[in-house]
C-alpha cells in the first residue's frame, strides 16, 4: 500500500495538472455501487447521483493521510484511495495511456492539455466537500500536512499503552501517513522492537519517534526512491525493510521478518510481514521469525 510520501506526490501531480482548469472531460467508470463502501467506523457512504462535472473547474487535488481529495466547483470532491494496486497517472494531450488495460480505468479527469486517469482504484467516491470528514474524519494528524499535530499524535499512540509499538505506528487513526516501510525504518532507527509496548518507549524516544518519522516523510515526498539510510545504492537505501536474511548494514547480523498485526482490523494495523534486526533492536520478538 502506497505511503504518506508516495501519496503526497500523487497529490502534487495532479493539482499541477488540474488546478484552476475546468473539466473538459469527466467519466468515474466504477462498477454501479462501488463507492459505497464502508467507511473506518463500518458505516456506508451515501453516493450522489451520477452527474457530468464537464465544464466545472477543479479548485486543488491535495492528500489526507493515504487518500486524495480532489475538490471540484460546486462543492464536490472526488475521494479516492490507492490502497495496494491503485494509480493516478497523468497523460499529455497527444500522449498514449500506458497504466494499464482499458478495463482498469475507474476515472478520467480531462482538462485542455492533460488528462488524469486513476487506474484499479479500490475505492472511488463524489461526495460533498462539505462531507469529507466521513471519509477522512476518523484520520490521527497528518505528517505531512499543514496541521500536523505532535502532541495530539502522542496522546493517540499512548492511548493504548500496551499495544507494540509496530501496530501502533500503522493505525491511521494515531497519526497518518506511515506505512510498512516506514514502520520498519522507524524501529530501526530508533534501536527498539517493533512489538515494543507503546508504554516502554519512554518520552524522549516517542518525541524522537515523531520527529523522525516527519522528517523521513518530507525528505523522500518528492523523490521516486524512497531513501532512510542516506544512501543511493538501490541495494543501501533502506535498513532493514524487505532484507529478510541479508546483513544488517549497521551489524552485520541477518535481517529477520515476521507477520505483525490484526487480520481484522481496517485501519492500516492489519497483519503485514515486519523486518528488524535483533541485535540493533533489542526487546520483544515472536517466535515465529524467518
């Protein structure tokens, strides 16, 4: 699943492309009730009724976490989110479409000279602008938005002192944007266990923790290589994650992985494989580790 940095940049793409331009062409290709989907808190959306937003103009395409909004005249937004195999790309007026067969297109947005067209998006809303909250409203503070809030992230993370600390960085109601990756990265450098109770963690690391995980997510939002190590080698940019069984590039000692995590739960914190390294990261692990 896209994180908060590849999201960004997704964002950023299409309001260059859109912005400030009217629709010129405007199809959601979405199966009839896709959109109603339930929500975080099980809750189905209302879909608005099927109407031709050709003419209108698109104010902004900005990200919420891991979603998109993209906020059209007449107080629309269209919400949309990646999930593991959705794309946006953005097509020159001339230029063929290349991401993917015709039967995964779910929406085309068309302006005078770019065309924006999102390919296997899971999940695909109109709504109301003024309803975005029912979509996005149940997100923790925005690493990479404008209101993020440190304290209010800390305050979500220790609301549940005893769950490890992996899980905790993935629930997109705590803070929003980090994904897998990260998740890995942020234990690592940190020199902790992901399965570290929330509690453990002690107040200078949690403040460190957040402090690190916004600065990793701004440095790499407009790169195409997401980097946490400093280095540009494709085989050194990242410490630990998905190098199960290769060295630790601090220690030398071999890279484990295993399943952390609730199957059920649908905030982000669902079972994912995790990578650390047990002797730069010292504290709980599973049994189960390969």
């Amino acid at each position: 699943m896209p994180e908060g940095d590849t999201v960004w940049r997704t964002a950023h793409r299409l309001h260059t492309a859109l912005a400030g331009k009217p629709l010129t062409r405007w199809e959601l290709r979405a199966p009839s009730g896709a959109s109603l989907r339930p929500d975080a808190r099980g809750r189905r959306r209302p879909a608005l009724p099927d109407v031709d937003l050709t003419g209108r103009r698109v104010h902004e395409v900005l990200p919420r976490g891991k979603h998109l909004l993209a906020r059209i005249e007449g107080g629309l937004s269209l919400h949309s989110h990646l999930r593991m195999d959705g794309a946006w790309y953005v097509y020159g007026a001339d230029e063929r479409w290349r991401g993917g067969p015709g039967h995964q297109v779910r929406a085309v947005l068309g302006v005078v000279d770019q065309t924006a067209v999102g390919y296997r998006l899971p999940v695909l809303a109109l709504l109301r602008t003024a309803d975005e909250h029912t979509v996005v409203g149940h997100l923790g503070p925005d690493l990479l938005g404008p209101d993020w809030d440190a304290a209010e992230a800390l305050r979500r993370l220790l609301a549940a002192p005893g769950r490890p600390l992996g899980e905790a960085l993935l629930d997109q109601r705590n803070l929003a944007g980090i994904g897998n990756v990260y998740k890995a990265e942020l234990c690592f450098l940190l020199r902790v266990s992901p399965w570290l109770p929330m509690a453990d963690l002690g107040p200078a690391a949690s403040n460190r923790l957040l402090s690190l995980a916004r600065r990793l997510l701004e440095v790499n939002k407009e790169r195409t290589a997401r980097i946490t190590t400093a280095e540009h080698h494709p085989d050194r940019r990242l410490w630990v994650y998905g190098r199960s069984g290769r060295p630790c590039l601090r220690c030398g000692t071999s890279i484990r992985v295993a399943e952390q995590g609730d199957p059920e739960d649908p905030n982000g914190s669902a079972a994912r494989l995790t990578y650390w390294c047990p002797h730069c990261q010292p504290g709980p692990a599973p049994s189960d580790t390969t």
